[in-house]
C-alpha cells in the first residue's frame, strides 16, 4: 500500500531539524520507544507567536528534544498556544508540561479531553479487574493477560497530565491561528473524536492519526465498550473524509511522511480492513475461533506485550463489525470463552 502516493519531503528531519513544509508550517519529530518510532510535532507561525500541533510522550527523550528544538531552530521564536488532536500519550503526554513551562492553553475536543483527565486520575492498575475478565472471555490465556494487565498504569507513566482548564474545538469550527483559519473536522474510530485541521486555501490537511501513508492506524476495541463498532465509525469517517477535503491537500499526519495522494490512500485503507475481514470470515469457515485464537493469523509476526493488547483489540473491532454485518455469527460454548464462526 502506498506506492501511489507522493512523498515531497523525504528522508525524514534529523533529531533537532525542522522542515518547513508550507510558509509558516514548521515539522519535527519526537523519539517513541515503540515499533513505530516517531511522532510528528506541527508549528503552525500565527501573528503572536506559534501554535504547537500535538505534544509528543511525556518520557525526558521527548522533553530533551523539545528542549533542543526550543534552544535551536526556535530560539527567539516565542510559542502560544497548543492544539491537541487527541487523548493518545504520544499526542497529549507532554500537554501538562508545556502548559506549565511555557503557559500555553490547551485546545482539544471535548471527548478527549475528558478520557484524558479520567485516565489522569484512574487506579494504578487501569482497572485490571474490569480488563482481566474481558481478556479471558475472548480466549486470552491466563499468561498472556496478566503480560498484557502487568504493564500496569503506562497512561500515567508516559503523560504529564493536562491543565485544568481548555478551550473546546469541535467539528464545524473555524479555528483561529494568527492570521489564518483552519477547519476542524473530527473523527472517531482510532481515538474518540480525533481532530484534524483543514486550510483548503493553501491545500493543506493535518490528519492527525486518521489517515497515514504507509500504516493502517489501530483501530481497537477495548473492556470499557466491549460491543463497541469502532471499525464501522473509523470506516465512515474516512468516507466523510473523502467527500470532504479535496484530492490535492498536502496531508500532514500524525506518523510517517507528509504525503500527496489523500483519496488514494483513503481507498487503500477502506479496501485494507475489507481485505481483513475477508480472512477472518475465511479463518472462522471451518470451525468457531476466539478473538485470541484470530489474533496470530492476522498478525503473523512475534508480539510483546504491547503490541498483543493493540492487535487484541484490532481483531475485535473487526470481529464486532462483521457481527453487525450478519458476517459472523457467536458460538456459545461450555468454556465461557466467545467464539465465531462464519455466517
């Protein structure tokens, strides 16, 4: 996927560089200690100052390359305002750091605003109690879950906190940057109600993690909403997308490369999760399998643990989608465990 697109700034910034990828649109990168190594940090010049897109993790790698950016290319260059896109930790970790180092207001949706601050607050061990059955229903193995729940609090670990106060960006505002307004649209499915930021007279479109050139963005199911179609909501926002924004944005994402190409990538991604659940109506043919027996064949690399509870969660949003679309069908069983067999 992704061999049609257009790719104008490549390689990647260096640790510390900027690009500029439209006058008065600066790019940089911030380190994740994941598979997916980055995170892409947007400058957006306004007539005060510059408006931060997205904060990066809340771990010291983030806050020293912040710190080396600040000192370096943005030196003199005063920030004032920030803009997260959505709860994520890689997005909003350091949102409590920046608010209170440099004074900057927080802008957010409302929904992941509050998931935030709920998860700011939560136990230590996220609700292990909630998670532990759930897993086990889907046939996670005792071992496995307890990997999975034995990360503990990582939200708290890995985020600063947000300020106590923000202001809300919903879909349908024009957002204020400077001389320049930007059109928030929002959308659910990777996070709750994501926002990306639309500029149609300089053809610019930052798609936060809704649409990236090269990966498919985890669109998940966790113990909180087990029923929960988030495929069907991630599916029609990327066709609302498509009718939305026109073919010819420079889309700036969360992860990976700025990309031209954006209703191509739309239907690469639509045709991706058509293509996955395709194999699992082919896996579940010949007899009723469990979320956790799903998982190894789709996701036919190794996984830790971390990645164990993003594929868990992936499977069930599909299996949850085929089940609304009458694709599959639940298989009671004398074990407890949920299984599925092709309708």
């Amino acid at each position: 996927m992704g061999q049609d697109l257009e790719f104008p700034f490549s390689p990647a910034p260096e640790p510390g560089q900027l690009i500029e990828v439209a006058p008065g649109v600066k790019w940089f990168r911030l380190p994740l200690p994941y598979r997916l190594d980055h995170v892409n940090i947007y400058l957006i010049e306004g007539t005060e100052g510059w408006t931060v897109l997205d904060t990066g993790l809340g771990t010291d790698d983030c806050r020293g390359a912040w710190n080396a950016v600040l000192s370096g290319p943005m030196a003199q260059q005063p920030l004032n305002a920030m803009v997260v896109t959505h709860f994520h930790p890689d997005h909003v970790g350091l949102a409590g750091w920046l608010a209170e180092h440099f004074g900057l207001p927080l802008s957010m949706p409302r929904p992941e605003y509050l998931y935030s601050l709920a998860l700011q607050y939560a136990p230590g061990d996220l609700g292990a109690d909630m998670h532990r059955p759930f897993y086990r229903r889907h046939g996670l193995s005792e071992q496995v879950t307890e990997a999975v729940l034995g990360r503990g609090h990582e939200y708290l670990r890995r985020t600063t906190g947000v300020p106590t106060t923000y202001h809300r960006v919903q879909h349908g505002d024009v957002l204020d940057v400077g001389a320049r307004e930007f059109r928030v649209l929002t959308g659910g499915g990777h996070a709750l109600e994501q926002a990306m930021l639309y500029r149609p007279d300089e053809r610019l479109f930052f798609a936060a993690d809704q649409v990236i050139a090269r990966i498919s963005p985890n669109v998940s199911v966790h113990a909180m909403e087990p029923d929960l179609d988030a495929l069907g909501i991630y599916l029609r926002s990327l066709s609302l997308l498509r009718g939305s924004i026109a073919d010819d944005v420079l889309v700036l994402p969360g992860h990976g490369l700025p990309f031209y190409g954006l209703h191509v990538r739309i239907a690469e991604l639509i045709a991706h999760h058509e293509q996955r659940c395709n194999a699992i109506a082919v896996a579940c043919q010949g007899q009723p399998l469990s979320v956790a027996e799903i998982v190894p064949l789709i996701f036919h690399r190794s996984l830790d643990e971390h990645q164990t509870g993003f594929a868990f969660g992936e499977v069930l949003a599909h299996v949850n989608h085929m089940l609304g679309r009458d694709q599959l069908m639940l298989q009671p069983s004398a074990d407890g465990i949920e299984r599925y067999r092709a309708s």
